[in-house]
C-alpha cells in the first residue's frame, strides 16, 4: 500500500510539474520582424532549391523569398536572433555572391 500511495504522489507531482516545465521552455521570440533584400548570382531552378533548402533553416529567418528573374532573395528574420551579415554569410558559404539590393 505505501509503494501505491509513493507511484501517486510522484505521478502527481509530475503532472503539477510538466505545465510549468513546458511554459519555460515557449518564451515569445525576442526582437522586431525585419527583412533584406539581397541581389544574389541565382540562373536557374537548382540555385532557388539549393538557397530554400539551406537559408530558412538558419537561426531567426521567419520567410524567404526567391526571385531569378530578378536575382534576389528576399530574406523576413528576428533581428533579436539574427543579422544581415549573418544572413549574408549563410548565403555565400552556399557558393553564391551576394550583395544587398539597393
């Protein structure tokens, strides 16, 4: 009986634990929502899928938009996570030239 009433206890006291566990760990995110433009050397559908399956990935980017055409990425990021230059360097370690767009 002591072995059951000792299981309950515990179980107990972890359920009552968990919630505040878990409200720990969901801080909001720190800093503004901003975006860059970059002019990149991107030619074709290859360049696009290389920088998608890389850049959004990257700490505090939130949306990432890619133009061949035009050759830019478009880059929406947590600026209390992230930089440009950070950003930047994310980009060119894919291979690619960057510059920001103007």
């Amino acid at each position: 009986m002591k072995k059951w009433k000792i299981l309950a206890l515990s179980l107990a006291w972890i359920a009552g634990a968990a919630p505040a566990i878990h409200a720990e760990t969901k801080s909001p995110a720190q800093g503004k929502q901003t975006m860059v433009t970059f002019k990149v050397n991107i030619h074709c559908t290859t360049c696009k899928t290389n920088l998608e399956k890389h850049i959004p990935f990257e700490k505090g980017v939130i949306d990432m938009k890619t133009d061949i055409p035009k050759q830019t990425v478009r880059i929406t990021y947590n600026a209390g996570k992230t930089n440009e230059a950070a950003l930047k360097s994310a980009i060119e370690r894919l291979g690619f030239k960057v510059q920001k767009a103007e």
